[in-house]
C-alpha cells in the first residue's frame, strides 16, 4: 500500500482461512519501505497537470521495481520465503482520482490511476498479483473509495459496541460500524485532512529538511490559534455531507497557502494545522456518525497514530470516547490499509467481491482487481483468469451473477495455491 502521503510503501504478509466477513487473517510479518527522495518528487509532479507521460510510464515500471523489494525485503525481516507466497495484492500508487466524475469531452467520466507495473511484480517474484482493486467499483457506478471499510468491517465488528476506525493518512477517513449490524448500515467518510496539511506545511517551512512533524515535536511546541482554525473549518467540505472522499484538490497547495498567508509562529502554525486535523475528524464524528448510531470507542491507524501531538487534541475533542490504536484489535498501525488490499486480493481470487455498496455508492458488490497471472499457459493455451468458487461446466461466474464461457480447466493459476483455502498473501499498496 501507498497512500497519498507519498512517504513510501506499507508490506503486510498475511496468513488467511476462511471466506468472507468470517475468514481469520493472521499477520505475519509488515514493514514499510520509505519512497527515495526522488521518486517521491516524482510522484509529487505527478499531481499537476504538467506530468509527461512519458514519466508515468517510467514511474509506472520503476513502482513495480520498488514494490517488488518491498516484498522481498518484508519477507526477509519476517523470515518468510518468498516462494510461500500464493498472491499478491497490489493497490498501486494514487496519481489521479476523480471518483465523483467531471464533465469532459461532452461525457460525464469517472476515473482512477494507480501506478506500479503489476506484471513486473510478478515476473520479478514469481507470484500472481491482483492490482487496480479501484476501477470496477467505479465502472459499477461508485466512487471507488473508500474500500478499506471492507476490512473494518470483517475484523471490527461487535455485538454490542458501536465503534468507528479512523485512518489518519494524508487524508483522514473513517468507517463507522454500528453494534450488532451487517455491512449495509455501515458509514464511511472521508473527514478531510490527516497528515497532509501538516506533511505540506513542515516541508514548505524547513525548505523540504524535514517532510513531516515527526512525533508531534512543532506541534508540541507550540499554541492553535482558535481564530484561523474556525477560518478553516468553514471550509464547505466539513459541512458536506457524505459520502464523500477528499485528496490533494481539496487539502493541497492552494489550501496550505492560506495558513502561509499569517503571522503566527512556524511551531504555532504546525499545532494548528494538528488541531484542524483533529477538530475536523471529531466534526465528522459528532455530525454525521453519533446522529446515527451509538460510538463507543475509536480505533486509530495510520501515520498519525505516531504524532503524540495530534491524538492529544483528538482525544480532547472527543471526549468522554475512547481512542485507542488500531495496534489493541491485532492490527499494527501501520499496517492496516495494506492487510485490507491483501485480503481483498484473496477475496477476488475467490470470486467473490469486495466492496461495500454502502461505503462507494456502487450500484453492487463486484470483485475488485486484475490478475497478472504468473504461471505459464498451460498446453500453450490461454489460462483460465477466473476461479473454482463459481466454476461449474466450464462456466466461471464472476461472483456478480454474470457468466462468462471459458476454456475448461480445473483450476486456475491462483486456486491451484489456494486449493487448501490458507492463503499466504502480501500486499503492497
Ligand atoms: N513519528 C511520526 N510523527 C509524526 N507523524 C508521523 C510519524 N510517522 C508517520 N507520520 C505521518 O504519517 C504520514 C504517513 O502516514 P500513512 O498512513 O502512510 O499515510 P498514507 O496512507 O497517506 O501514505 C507521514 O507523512 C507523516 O505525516
Ligand atoms: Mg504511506
């Protein structure tokens, strides 16, 4: 996984039994691999309009290079070999995202790019890889975000308790799991900013030293100043209703220039940006979750779980509610969005679809991805892509009630691994 902090790639090694919301994922090993300076230049210059495509199709290739590491690099810290892996979940690198659709060439169009060449992955590991998890849920009518709410759901679940998974990332988001319910009454938003505002603010301040706030040290330091962050959070997004799902256009370079545009110290200005983080998460909380179901406790993830600074004033503003680490269900912070990409890489290998109607405003579930299969035709012949969970004469349903005829093997590239049904998957996003 890759997030849009563009700050590098989060590998999880999963071991996981069982299908669907009821399947028991067991992590293995996780470890996140910093972008080279470089590249995450690169991957900056994407995000205007600018960009060669020349450069994306270098990027894109040169991803696939990194990503592979990554894995190899996790699986070596985890002693784990890389030939027991069965899959790989890809997300890929975000460099473009407009999920709501925009007028263009008389068309309303929808569209996503994530970067990072999954053939190369797979040539270079020897494993099948499922990449692009975001299209089909936006050809399907959705946004094609948020789709980690998939694994919040699965793992988070609780008879009696109302609990909320908050992911502070570039952008903070969270899904909201009412007790004692099924996926559909789900709530999953966007709340606006997470580490972006700060992330941008620190860069631009220490003329690109220092990329982040590391464990809160400005932040600390410093006092919010309660005038210019009720300024900011007039801003329309906070009222929006949702769904709704915010990235760069929102929180990038044209936001950070009105906070530039003040008096106030670098280290004040850092601890507001914290407290807008935080104000703004506690809004989306108290006005568009708690009007619709009991919250009982906070589960954080994500780069901002490690800024001290930041979960103080998220914990002030929620208060008397609980915000604990994602880390005290079994999911190491830095680690759960790409333990959810490895999950639904298994999920698709299964046939079965993974994103949450509710949570994307697809018009259905659908199986998310595209394999890039490893193994070699057999018989010269074209592999089957599809697999035994809805295999029957010689006919693969794709999960979603839609038949394709395909050539009659008995299993496929994946499900001759995943035929025991404990797959050892990784996932790189
Ligand atoms: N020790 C730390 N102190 C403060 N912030 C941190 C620390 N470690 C990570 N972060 C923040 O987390 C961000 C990365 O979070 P991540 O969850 O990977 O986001 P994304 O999914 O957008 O890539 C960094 O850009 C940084 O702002
Ligand atoms: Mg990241």
């Amino acid at each position: 996984m890759s997030g849009t902090s563009l700050d590098g790639i989060d590998v999880a090694i999963i071991d996981i039994t069982g299908s669907g919301f009821k399947a028991k994922v067991n992590v293995l090993a996780s470890h996140s691999v910093p972008y080279p300076k470089k590249v995450r230049e690169a991957l900056l210059g994407m995000s205007n309009t600018a960009a060669q495509t020349g450069d994306i199709s270098r990027l894109n290739f040169l991803l696939g290079e990194l990503y592979a590491e990554a894995v190899e690099e996790t699986a070596e810290r985890g002693e784990i070999p890389v030939a027991s892996i069965k899959l790989i979940g890809c997300h890929g690198q975000t460099i473009f995202h407009e999920g709501q659709g925009a007028q263009y060439l008389g068309k309303k169009v929808a569209s996503t790019m994530q970067i990072g060449e999954s053939s190369v992955i797979s040539e270079r590991l020897g494993i099948d890889v499922i990449s692009n998890f975001r299209e089909r849920d936006i050809a399907a009518g959705g946004k094609g975000a948020p789709l980690v709410p998939y694994l919040d759901y699965m793992l988070l679940r609780h008879r009696g308790r109302g609990r909320v998974a908050l992911n502070i990332g570039g952008i903070a988001n969270l899904s909201a799991i009412p007790p004692n319910t099924n996926a559909e009454r789900l709530i999953a938003f966007d709340t606006g900013p997470g580490n972006m505002v700060i992330d941008q603010l620190v860069s631009r301040i220490t003329l690109g030293r220092q990329t982040f706030d590391r464990d809160g040290g400005f932040a600390s330091r410093g006092q919010f100043d309660q005038k210019l962050l009720a300024k900011l959070l007039r801003d329309k997004y906070f009222r929006a209703k949702p769904p709704k799902t915010a990235g760069r256009e929102q929180f990038g370079a044209e936001f950070v220039s009105k906070l530039l545009d003040t008096e106030l110290s670098t280290e004040d200005l850092i601890a507001t940006a914290t407290a807008l983080t935080a104000e703004s998460i506690a809004l989306g909380i108290r006005n568009f979750v708690i009007p619709e179901m009991r919250v009982d406790e906070v589960f954080v993830s994500g780069g901002g779980a490690h800024n001290p600074a930041l979960l103080a004033m998220l914990r002030k503003a929620l208060n008397p509610i609980p915000v604990m680490m994602s880390s005290e269900v079994g999911l190491d912070v830095d680690a759960k969005e790409a333990v959810a990409f490895a999950v639904m890489a298994y999920e698709t290998a299964h046939a079965r679809p993974s994103n949450v109607p509710q949570a994307t405003g697809a018009k259905r579930p659908v199986l998310l991805g595209k394999l890039t299969p490893n193994a070699a035709p057999a018989n010269g012949k074209t592999p089957e892509l599809v697999h035994n969970a809805g295999t029957r004469n010689g006919v693969t349903h794709n999960g979603n009630g839609v038949a394709h005829k395909v050539p009659v093997r008995k299993t496929s590239a994946v499900n001759q691994r995943t035929a025991n049904n404990k797959t050892k998957a990784a996932a790189v996003r």
